[in-house]
C-alpha cells in the first residue's frame, strides 16, 4: 500500500488517479498509523511553506515522515512536496522538515533569459530535464521529454551530489534530487503525459536503495 499523505495541499487526487492507472494500491491519508505501515510514501501537493508546515506539524506528519525516511522506506517527494522536504523556505521565511539538506529560494523578480527577455513567475508549463544521475526512478525516461511545471520557488541543495536533474529557465535550476531512499521531483508527473508515468512506475518497482541494480 502507499500513503499519499493528506496535509490540507492541493492536487492529491490527481497523484491518486496516476497511481490506479498504474494499478497501484493506494489512499490519501492523514492517519499516522497507516501512513508508518505503508510500504511507500508519497508527499506531493500544492500550497504555502508556512501553512504546509503548520499542517504537517499539527497533524504529526512531521515525524512519521522522518521515521519514514530513517527507515529507509521508498519516499517520493512532488512539486511543493518536494520544496517541503529541505531546511528551509523563503517562502513565509519557514523551517521545514529537514530531510534534505539545503533550502528554497524564489526566481527573481525580474527573471530573463539569456538574451535578455522577461520570463513569467511562476514558471508554468512544460519543460525538460537533464538528468545528471543514473538513479532507477529515472531510468529509461526519453532524454527529449518534458515535464509539467508550477512553481515561483526553486531548489538549492547544499551538495551539488544531491542532484538528480536540473532544467534551464533562464539560468539551470535543480528540479530533481536523490539521497537514500528518498527522491523528489519539483514537477508533476502525474500531469506530465507518459514520461511522467514511467516515473510513477519505476517508483513502484523501486526498492529504496540507489544504484542500477536497485529495480
């Protein structure tokens, strides 16, 4: 069974939907005990760091998702789900969970490209990703493919180790980690067509460990 873990964020039902096509078994949950017996855990969601944080805190989350990690169990982070994971967020200034090393931080105000043009913030749509890792959730996903993107805020791991993928919108931004048993992504495969798909599925497969043998 895998717990999609309910913490008063968006978009739950569409990782849920993912999951069935998959013929996964799985259920949004809050409960503590169910989410400590779940053979796999999935943090995605849509919201603020400081609400999603107060929430996690009020409902104990905050420690069954550490004991999850500790134990090494297959944990998959998504979109603010991901963002939620580090030390910290600028976002309403929050300390977060702490399970991965590093911290959130805004696109500037006025982002541009290269060549000078205005990129909108949020950055929102489709876009790539180069893999930097031969990590088993990843595998086998088209090196063309594009995935589906919402977000004002992005990642800054503290070791350049910890990234899996990063994707270029005006400058190259870590939108992939991995440490461990646990691996997150700052889009949304369940939005994000079958490369998104194949994601899931390799997740499922997953047995926590890194390395080509661990499917």
């Amino acid at each position: 069974m895998i717990a999609i873990i309910d913490y008063d964020a968006g978009n739950l039902t569409s990782v849920e939907r993912a999951l069935n096509s998959l013929g996964a078994s799985c259920a949004i949950s809050r409960d503590p005990e169910f989410i400590a017996r779940a053979e796999r855990v999935i943090l995605p969601g849509v919201g603020r760091a400081g609400s999603g944080m107060a929430s996690l805190r009020r409902l104990g989350l905050d420690q069954v998702l550490a004991q999850a990690q500790a134990q090494g169990k297959p944990f998959l982070g998504i979109c603010f789900g991901t963002q939620i994971i580090f030390d910290y967020s600028e976002e309403d200034l929050t300390d977060c969970l702490g399970l991965m090393p590093g911290k959130v931080v805004r696109f500037p105000v006025d982002h541009r490209d290269q060549a000078g043009e205005a990129l909108k913030v949020p950055h929102m749509g489709w876009n790539g990703v180069s893999w930097k890792t031969s990590h088993p959730v990843f595998a086998g996903l088209p090196e063309e493919a594009e995935y589906y993107f919402v977000h004002s805020y992005y990642l800054q791991p503290v070791d350049e180790a910890l990234v899996a993928g990063t994707t270029d919108y005006g400058f190259d931004f870590c939108s992939a980690v991995a440490r461990g048993s646990l691996v997150a992504v700052q889009f949304h495969p369940e939005k994000s067509g079958r490369p998104g798909l194949k994601l899931l599925e390799n997740f499922l497969a997953w047995d926590g460990k890194e390395g080509a043998d661990a499917l």
